[in-house]
C-alpha cells in the first residue's frame, strides 16, 4: 500500500479536533452545544452520547490511519 | 399484565435468530409478524426496544462463538498489522480484519446517528411490507448483476483469501449500504451477501463475509442498549428477555449452520421470492 506521509499531521490533527467533539457531546447537553453541532436542542438536558461515540469512532479511524502511514516503506515503492 | 408473555418471547426470539442470518430482514419481520397475530406489541415500545437488546446480544454472540477461531486469526492479524503498521501482502487475515473494521465503522456511525429517526418513521407493519418487497427484488437484482456466475466447488479451500481479494472502496460501499437495514424490511444480510457477490464473491464467500460484518455491528448495537434492559424499561420483561434471547441464540446457531451449506450451491434467488411474495401478501392484508 502507498504510504501517503504528508497525510500523517492533517489526519492526526482531524484525530484531535473530532476526539474533541466527541469529549464535548460526552459532557455537555444539548442545550449547551455549539449552535452549529448537530443535535443542538436549546434548553434541553439530554446528552448526545451516540453523537460523541460516532465522533470518537472517527478520531481512532483518523489515528490508525495516520498510523499506518507513517510505517516504513516497502522497497521500490515511490 | 405483562407487556410480552413467555410465548410470545420464544415465537419473537425463535424469529430474531432465523430471521437475522437468513436474508429476509428480522427488523421487519418483528414488525409484521405481531401485527398479523393481532399481538399488542409496538417496536417502538420501551419494553420491546429492551426485549430485543437481548436478542440481538444473543445473536451477536453466537455468531462470534460460530466463527471463534476465524475471529482470533482476524484479532492477531490485525495485531501484527499495528505493530508493522502495514498489511503484509501474503496477510489475508490482516486484510480481512480490516476489511471488516472499514465495513463497519460507516455502518456503526449511521446506525448511531440514523437508527431512532428510522425507526420511527418505518414503524408500521405496512411499512415494513413494502420495504419487503423491495428486499426480494434487491436479491433478485443482486443475483441478475453478479461478477460472476456461480461455478462448481466454489466454496472449496480456505475461503478468507479469496474475500481479502475484496477492494477497501467495496469494503466501505458494503458497509455503508448495510444502514439501509436500518429501515425495517430491508435485510442486513441481505445486503452485505449482495454487496459480496457484485464484488465477484461466490454466494458462501459473500453469506461468510456477511456473518462476519454483522457480528461487530449486532454485538455493539446490543452492548450500547443493554442499560435499556437494566434500567426501568427492561422491568417486567428481564425473564423474557432472557427466554427469548435464549431462544434466538438456537435458532441463530441453526440458521448459521445451515445458510453455509446451502449456499456452497445455492443462491439467493429463493429468499428473493419469498420476501416479494411475503412483502405483496403482507401489503394487501394490511391495506384492506
């Protein structure tokens, strides 16, 4: 497989800002999210956990992304 | 009263297990099938939703016990493949592995995002009838355009290389499509063995492939919603759940077992035809 290495920091940085968002739907509810977050609800209590699950899903998948890209490269690869 | 008797959570778990590996949809069939008994039982119900954790924990579990040894080869390939942080070329249980985390993880996330919003909107029996029917033609259709045509002793040898062949593109198409059975009446398996056979695999490689992706996806749905089951919604209905999930754990280790040899020479042409003539027959009796 190609390694793709000026993709490592833009997925590893993506990794951040979606564990992030995972951590904020985790701990705030809806009533306090950021109006552009889906699942913004003004006034209401309920918490997002589903929305920081798929969030933290992301951010791993962007991890072990980045990190499979910064393995060695096999010879005679470009 | 109880919200479900013991019979009627051995018939549901009976029908969870059958319905979940068989290409027919469970979803929909635990729609239509109370409706048509006359039983007072709503998917959407606190209750149910919590009847149903247990089933699909059940199934889950099977299917993960079914396919042990193949899980713990996935596990260490997938380990050796962090730890060389690529997938060696000659590593088919690497690739699978990961074939099957990037089939799910899209599926996990609409499922997440998608599933009460769905629900809710294709609750009714009629709903689930239609979407039926047009599982059965998305069979037939599946079978129409395959790669290509089944051949004698297809599914001879070790089957995991030849599914690892499978592009990580067609891995995610595969898994993206399969939060369509997320409506009821839109089967899982369904769509995970189709998806298979237009990527060029025989109909036991794609219902093998298909068991695999759906144990991730069915344990963690079941795993996420067991503090439903523990908490107020699953009071009066823990020894159901029990019984029927029970009940599902039998009928999925048979299902499994048999859906293997039946498709190392057969298709998916007969569930394709069941489902359009169930899903019509079904339309019409709710209808009138």
């Amino acid at each position: 497989m190609t390694k793709r290495r000026n993709l490592i920091l833009p997925a590893v940085v993506l990794g951040i800002v979606l564990l992030a968002i995972a951590v904020i739907y985790w701990v705030e509810p809806a009533g306090s999210l950021p109006s552009f977050f889906p699942g913004h609800e003004a006034g209401s209590s309920h918490h997002h956990a589903k929305h920081g699950i798929a969030a933290f899903v992301l951010a791993l998948g962007c991890f072990v992304f980045a990190w499979f890209q910064s393995g060695p490269s096999r010879q005679g690869e470009s | 009263m109880e919200p479900i008797t013991y019979l009627q959570s051995i018939v549901l778990g009976l029908l969870q297990g059958l319905a979940e590996p068989f290409p027919i949809s469970s979803l929909g069939h635990g729609v239509i099938l109370p409706s048509l008994l006359g039983w007072n039982i709503h998917q959407n119900d606190d209750y149910f939703l919590a009847f149903l954790v247990a089933t699909h924990c059940a199934t889950a579990a099977v299917l993960f016990f079914f396919f042990l040894e193949d899980w713990m080869r996935i596990f260490r390939g997938l380990g050796r493949s962090l730890r060389d942080r690529e997938i060696g070329a000659e590593d088919a249980d690497a690739r699978l592995g990961w074939l099957l985390v990037i089939g799910t993880v899209p599926a996990g996330i609409l499922g997440l995002l998608l599933e009460h919003p769905l629900r809710t909107l294709f609750a009714s029996p009629t709903s689930a009838a239609i979407f039926l029917t047009i599982n059965g033609v998305l069979l037939l259709v599946f079978e129409r355009f395959r790669r290509r045509p089944p051949r004698p002793g297809d599914y001879k040898g070790d089957a995991d290389p030849r599914i690892a062949r499978m592009s990580f593109r067609q891995a995610a198409a595969i898994g993206t499509a399969q939060a369509a059975a997320l409506i009821p009446g839109i089967s899982r398996s369904g769509i995970t063995m189709g998806g298979g056979l237009l990527t060029g695999l025989s109909n036991d490689d794609a219902a093998r492939y298909a068991f695999l992706l759906a144990t991730p996806i069915i344990g963690a749905a079941g795993v996420l919603k067991l503090p439903e089951l523990m908490g107020s919604a699953g009071d009066g209905v823990r020894g159901q759940a029990l019984v029927g999930a029970l009940a599902a754990a039998f009928t999925t280790y048979l299902a499994v077992k048999f859906l293997l040899r039946f498709f190392e020479t057969n298709r998916l042409t007969p569930f394709g035809v069941y489902c359009i003539l169930a899903g019509i027959a079904c339309t019409l009796i709710f209808a009138f």
